[in-house]
C-alpha cells in the first residue's frame, strides 16, 4: 500500500512571494497556473481535474475556475490549515494514480496581506469564546522552555539555537530570486528582535506574505512523453491528531506526534529507514523556530534530544550533512498557507533536476516536504517525499 | 434560630497605592491603598470568589437561593445571580434575585434572606460585589475600592443569630448614577451627612436599640457603613461607642467598596466573634438597615478558606495609575492589528453552561482519566460515551509549560497562556491573571479562578484562568 512510484511531476509554478499589493489572489493565481503549464509544455485544455488549495482566500472550486476559465471541469477546493497546499497535491496525485484523470493540477494560493492584520488570522466558526484565544507564535514558543528545560539547556544557549535555525533560512533565502526576505540577517540582529512570544522575538517567526504555487501531475509511466526530467512522487502522508496534547499529561512539549506520525508513514511508504542518511534535503515548516528544532527529532534527521546540538554543529546548514529549507523556508517566503507546501514541493523540483542555481545542494536523489497545521498539541501534518529516479 | 451560617470575602489581589494617584496630579492624597478589580474582573466573578471562599463547609447542592447584591451589575438586563448560581453548581431549583441600585442592596439581600429562612428555604447565600468607578481625578477615584463578601443565611449550625433588624426608607439624594452614568455623582458632603447619612444611620441604629433595649456597651463590635473613615468615627462616637467597638472600615487597605463595603467589614469582625458576643451592622442608602448579630456557641468552628485577613495578605501593590486607568476603561489604548473577539454564539453557550460556568470537564468511567473539557470519545482509552461529569474548579494544579503572549488582543498585554496540569489527571491551556509574567515558572502551583474573558456584542463572557496560588 504506497503511491510510491506510480505519479510524477511534470511541471510547476511558483510566484515570487512577498507583499504583492498589486495583485489579487486571482492574479496570483493565473501566474502560478500558466506557469506551470509553460513548464510542461501544455494547454489549458489538457488539464482534466483541478485541486485547489485555500485556507481561506477562497471558497470552492470556483475560486479557480472563474479566473481561469476553466471550461466545467472537476475542480475541488482543499482546506487542511497548513498542510493545505501539500493536501491538494496528494488528492491529485491519487486521482491520477487511480486512473480516474491522465492529467492533473494541484494549485495553492494565499492572499495574506489584505487582512491588515499582523499574522495570520483565521475566523474560527461561532461557538462559546471560551478558547484560549493565543496568537500563533504563543502556540508553538510553549515547545521553547518545554525543550529548553527537559534537555538542560540554560535560556541563552536556547535562544541562540533558535536564533541559528532563523540564521540558516535567511542565508539560504539570501540566494533565492523568489523568497520574500532575500537578505542574510546576523545572529545578534536576530537575537535582540522584539519579543513576540517570549521567548520567541520577531525573527523566531515567519513573514506574512502573498503568492501561489502549481504542479501538474502525470502517471510515473507517462512522465517520460512531456519531459526527460520529471521528479517521482515517493510517499504522501496526512495524519491530523486527537487534540491529546492539550488534555493529557502524558505530552511534554518537546515533540509533535502528528509530525512523527505522518513521518514514520511516509519513511513506509518510500522505504526509507536511516531518514538521516537517506534523506537528500528537506523543507520544513519553520513557522516559528522551536517548531523546526522540534521537527528534526520528530522526523528522525537528529536523535531525541540531540537536535539543539546538530543546529550549532551546522548539520543542516546548506553545505551541511542534511540540508534544511535550502531554498530559505518560511522565515525567508512567509507563508501563504495554501500556496506553501507546493512551493517546497517546486525547490525539491529545481534542486532534483539541478536547476537550483546557488544553492543547488550536490547531487540529492530524495527530497522530503513537511507541513504542520494547527497547534504543537493538536495538528494536521502532511510529509511527501519525491525523489529524482523511479524505483 | 435564623443567622450567618458561613462567611467569606474577596478582596481583588490587585491594590493601588494611593501615591501613585498623588503622583499622577502632584496633589495630596488620603494614605493607604485601594483594592483593584482586575480588568477581568467585575462584581459577578468577585460575588464568585467570595462565595467559593464561604463555601468550603457546605455543598452548593444544599443553597435554597442565591442573593447577589450589587450596585454594578453587568447587565440592566439580564440575572446576574443565575450566573453565580451556575459558577458555584448549585441545583437548577434555587432562588436566584439580584438586589440591585442601592448602596444598601447588600443588607437588603440579607434581610430578605433571613426572611426567606424564616419561611422555610433553607441555606441562602448572599454575595455582595461592588466596583464602581470614579471619575478620574476625582475624591472618589481616592476612596473607592473594589471587594466582595458572601454569606450563608440558615436555620443549623448558625455562627451568629440575627437577633433583630430595623430598617428606615428616606428618599434623599446623597449620591447617584443615572442609567447611563458612568461615574458615580453626590451631592456635597455637609448635606449628604446632615440631612442623610448622620439622621437616617442614627434613627435606624436608635430604634433598634430602642426595641432591644440595647446600649452602646452591650455591643462587642459596631460594623458601620460611612462614606469616609472620618464619618466613620465621628458617627460612631456620636452615638456613645468607643473607639476599640468601631470595626475597622478598611479605608487604607481596601477604599470604599460600595454596597459591599459594610458587608466586608461584617465578614472581618466575624473571624474573631467570640461566643455571645453582639455585632451592630448599619448600612446606608436612601436610608438605613440596622441589623443585630450575636454569635453562638458555634462562633470558631467555621472559618472562610482565606476570610479578609488572608485576602488583606495576599497582594501585589506595584500598580501604576496608567495601568489603573486601562482596567477600568478610562483610557483607549492603540489597539494591536488583529481583529476583536467575535461575539459568542448563545447556543454554543448554552450547551456548555455547566462545563464552561462551574467548570465541569469528564472523567472516563472505564481508565479514569479525568479531562477538560469535556470529551464523548476518551482521551486516554477511546472509549464512547462512557464519561462521567468532573469537576475541576478546586483542584489544585501546577504550570507544565507557558508563554508570554504579545501579540493576542488583551486589556492589559502581555498575556500569559499556560499549560495548567491538575493534580490527579487532566491538562488545560488557558489563560492566566493576576500574575507577573516575569515571575511565572514551570512547575508553579496555581489555582482556578472565575472570570470574564471579554465582552462582545453587549455579552460579558465568563470562564476560567489559573493564577498563581495565593
């Protein structure tokens, strides 16, 4: 039971992200769409199904087929919090391997910075008001002292371990002519930032930015007939939780099981079982800077409790044993919640095929994409691992 | 026989130095500190603590009504005491009334519970909240205080009889708030104590003894409202007591506290009531209630869990007046760039009134692991529908892990969240108060407090936080 081997990727598009004010959702859209179908070297008729992947500058499939003009096709609008991009690309990837469609587009788009709002702000449907009513980066700054204290780490070491993963996404993104934030930040600008959630400042968080992203999806054995280079889809996991986290004394903060779940999956999926050697690269979601620290232990890139120590001896720098959000990460792009998880799944795409310019990482066989949607205790998380060569 | 079966009090953790105000205007101040009711609090979650302090003897399952008194209510329309009634778990079959307007509403509240007793309901608590604002700059702004007190009126094991009462009515206009006054206003003080307070108190106090045949020697303790410490004295003097019979009127540790000012320093002198000894009790509000309590041989065997001498104690005093100002809504502050808290849905609400109120979450019949909220589908085991309510509202609980939140919408930012884990089984993210989020640590004991959240759409919405222990 595994998608392994039996989709590819034959095309993507990516904005650039940042604050575009001069485009709509829409527009964003359009771009995203055309140029992937640039990329595969096909029409908009040749698509027969569409996923859309919305958190919430949308709402059903017309989101996509009205700017499109989409001639009534099957289009379906995805909502998975953060995982919501990778989501609508797992849901085409399985139509098409079912053999239900030959041809399919997953499309993410997010238009953030029309809100006003600092962050990212998501109604919640009407209930009692008794929800604790944090900001994001409260939610994922519990995992800090949690980690800290578990691991006997004193508060300054802690800090400046978070502060280094800040560091290595913004140098990465430095090099990415699409990331939002394209300037390397020093480890005591980021240090000193403002605090935001004690004892995460502003450079412990990602940016709030706009863009889109596509990919077209194709059957592994067709891949070869649109271009020499597709990339394999290896695995795809969504696991969402039971909320434990927040109702049982068992869960100490230091750890995410939904990311643990949805990579102990995929790893069975794609066969992997040493992810630190075997893994090429990743892109993580760095939403805030302990979520990534936690994150290399979840997925088993770091051993428990070791993590800390891997950030400071640069492991997953780029030129490091495991490269890490090569292409910037959130901290660099923001996050635009729908459009994210395909814009990791399009640097896999360039840094397989060798096109990833300056930071083309030395010749990786599988890429690993991870989002995580909702809360350290209560969360939906998706990981897709593709791969340069089939089998 | 018919009297105070319990007693307790709440006095806010929060006190503002009187010099902080002198400070602010460069002018002279009365000494001391005021009680301040935190920007969560109002005189319904002050009714509920004080109430949970008198409760610790006596099962909620046992009050026959709750009487809640207080000159501001959060709703002119809209039962304040059903919202106690629920906070404290009592049966859907109490009597609930608000008394309500005057300064007197909490010896009115007393009266008609006494009453109420007398006819046949037993054990009817009274709470008596009051915060009231003052104009800034103002004598009043000095003076006035925030607290509570809480009584249970019945017919067994009574501390301290009622042996009589007496009320005088004068419709005189010494101090008011029309309906949409914010601030309190009076008329000046000569007239206010001349032609109201002085006559009405004395007539009241004088017919009592009149019918009792009391003198000011057969009193242990005269608890006397007044509208200052000087009135306090120069009316009791005036009336033959001596100063060691004059109950404290906490002034410079907590201001005046409005309606509920008398019935706080009447919880005080109850802590050390000896038996057989009598306590006046004189209110004042478009006229006087005299009341006469004499303490049984049970005086002693009942104490409030902290009572005003462990609530006096358990301060923090650093306040500043800008602070001040912003609890009590005196000043609009930027607002931070995320959007306000949508108003809550009244279904939503009512389906969790008794988990949301009185702080119920469930236990699982089959492995036993308690948690909040509530849950149909275990946490630990999965088990359906096997749950049974669990209430966690005096439990004690320590801090697992937090976070100090700059960013969420508050009236007093930063936020502190915490991740509160009670002991004997279950964990809560909620929101903390009363704390200094410098201060908070992992592994701190806290404890359930009740609060209002936020109001929304004219809705004062009330739950939970933890605050360090006190």
């Amino acid at each position: 039971m595994s998608i392994r081997d039996k989709v590819a990727v034959i095309g993507m598009g990516c904005t650039s992200f940042g604050e575009h004010w001069d485009k709509s959702a829409n527009d964003m859209l359009i771009d995203a769409a055309y140029d992937a179908l640039a990329d595969a070297g096909l029409a908009p008729d040749d698509i027969q199904a569409y996923w859309l992947g919305t958190c919430a500058s949308g709402w059903a499939g017309i989101s996509l087929s009205e700017p499109l003009k989409i001639q009534y096709k099957p289009v379906t609008r995805v909502e998975n919090f953060c995982a919501t991009g990778t989501d609508a690309f797992r849901n085409a990837c399985y139509a098409v391997a079912s053999g239900a469609y030959d041809i399919a587009m997953a499309i993410g788009v997010e238009k953030l910075k029309d809100s006003g709002y600092s962050g990212l702000v998501i109604t919640p449907p009407p209930g009692d008001g008794t929800a604790p009513n944090y900001s994001a980066p409260a939610a994922f700054s519990l995992l800090a002292p949690a980690y800290f204290s578990k691991y006997g780490l004193d508060p300054a070491t802690g800090k400046k371990v978070l502060a280094r993963i800040a560091y290595k996404n913004h140098k990465n993104g430095a090099l990415n002519p699409k990331a939002q934030f394209r300037k390397e930040v020093s480890m005591e600008k980021i240090l000193q930032s403002p605090i935001v959630a004690a004892p995460l400042g502003v450079m412990d968080c990602s940016g709030v930015a706009d863009g889109s992203a596509a990919a077209i999806i194709v059957r592994a054995e067709d891949a070869g007939k649109y271009r020499p280079d597709p990339i394999y889809v290896k695995a795809l996991s969504v696991v969402a939780g039971p909320g434990h986290g927040a109702m049982h004394q068992d869960y100490d903060f230091t750890s995410i099981r939904e990311t643990y779940h949805a990579g102990v999956d995929a790893y069975r999926q794609a066969g992997i079982t040493d992810p630190r050697r075997e893994i090429s690269m990743a892109e993580v979601h760095d939403c805030f800077t302990p979520t990534e620290l936690v994150i290399y232990e979840d997925l088993g890139f770091s051993a428990r409790g070791r993590a800390w120590q891997d950030v400071l001896d640069g492991v997953f720098d780029l030129d490091g044993r495991l490269p890490v959000n090569p292409d910037g990460g959130l901290k660099s792009f923001g996050h635009p919640i729908g459009a994210s998880g395909l814009r990791m799944l399009y640097e896999m795409y360039l840094q397989l095929r060798g096109q990833a310019g300056p930071r083309q990482i030395d010749n990786p066989k599988l890429g690993l994409t991870h989002n995580l949607g909702g809360f350290p205790w209560e969360a939906v998380c998706s990981v897709c691992i593709v791969g340069k060569e089939p089998g | 026989m018919v009297g105070i079966t319990a007693f307790g009090a709440y006095i806010p953790f929060n006190r503002l130095d009187r010099r902080k105000i002198a400070e602010a205007y460069g002018e002279p101040v009365p000494p001391g500190e005021k009680a301040v009711a935190n920007y969560d609090e109002d005189s319904v979650t002050m009714a509920v603590e004080a109430a949970r302090d008198c409760l610790a003897a006596l099962q909620p399952g046992s009050l026959g009504g709750v009487y809640l008194a207080t000159t501001t209510s959060p709703y002119r329309e809209k039962l304040s005491a059903a919202t106690v009634a629920a906070a404290l778990d009592t049966p859907d079959t109490v009597r609930t009334v608000d008394f309500t307007s005057s300064l007197r509403a909490g010896s009115a509240a007393l009266l008609a519970a006494a009453d109420a007793v007398h006819s046949g309901t037993d054990n009817v608590l009274v709470a008596v909240a009051d915060c009231r604002t003052a104009a800034a700059k103002g004598q009043f702004e000095q003076l006035f205080g925030d607290a509570a007190a809480s009584f249970v009126i019945g017919s067994s094991n009574v501390l301290a009889e009622l042996e009589d009462a007496c009320t005088v009515t004068g419709d005189v206009l010494t101090q008011w708030r029309e309906a949409d006054d914010r601030y309190v206003r009076a008329w000046e003080d000569r007239f206010v104590v001349s032609r109201g307070y002085g006559p009405l108190v004395t007539k009241a106090l004088a017919s009592l003894a009149g019918k009792m045949r009391l003198t000011p020697g057969d009193v242990h303790k005269l608890v006397l409202y007044a509208p200052s410490h000087r009135y306090l004295a120069g009316t009791a003097r005036s009336l033959g007591f001596e100063q060691s019979q004059i109950q404290n009127g906490l002034f410079g540790e907590v201001g005046l506290a409005g309606a509920a000012h008398a019935p706080l320093m009447l919880a005080s002198a109850l802590e050390s009531a000896q038996p057989g000894q009598r306590i006046l009790f004189a209110t004042f509000g478009e006229g006087a209630d005299a009341l006469l309590f004499r303490a049984t041989a049970n005086a002693g065997r009942f104490m409030p869990h902290r009572g005003v001498t462990g609530h006096l104690q358990s301060k923090k005093n650093t306040m500043n007046y800008l602070t001040y100002l912003r609890w009590k809504g005196m000043l609009d502050f930027e607002p931070p760039r995320r959007p306000d808290p949508e108003r809550p849905s009244a279904p939503a609400m009512w389906r969790n009134t008794r988990n949301n109120l009185a702080f119920y979450g469930s236990r699982c019949n089959s492995c036993g692991t308690p948690q909040i909220p509530a849950q149909r589908v275990c946490v630990h085991c999965r088990a359906k529908d096997e749950m049974s309510g669990h209430r966690f509202a005096d439990t004690p609980a320590r801090i697992a892990t937090y976070t100090i939140d700059h960013l969420t919408v508050s009236q007093d930012p930063p936020t502190v969240f915490a991740v509160v884990d009670f002991e004997g089984g279950g964990r809560l993210l909620c929101e903390m108060t009363d704390c200094d989020p410098a201060a908070v640590t992992i592994g701190m004991e806290v404890e359930m407090t009740f609060r209002r959240l936020f109001k929304a759409g004219g809705i004062h919405n009330y739950y939970w936080k933890a605050r360090p222990k006190r």
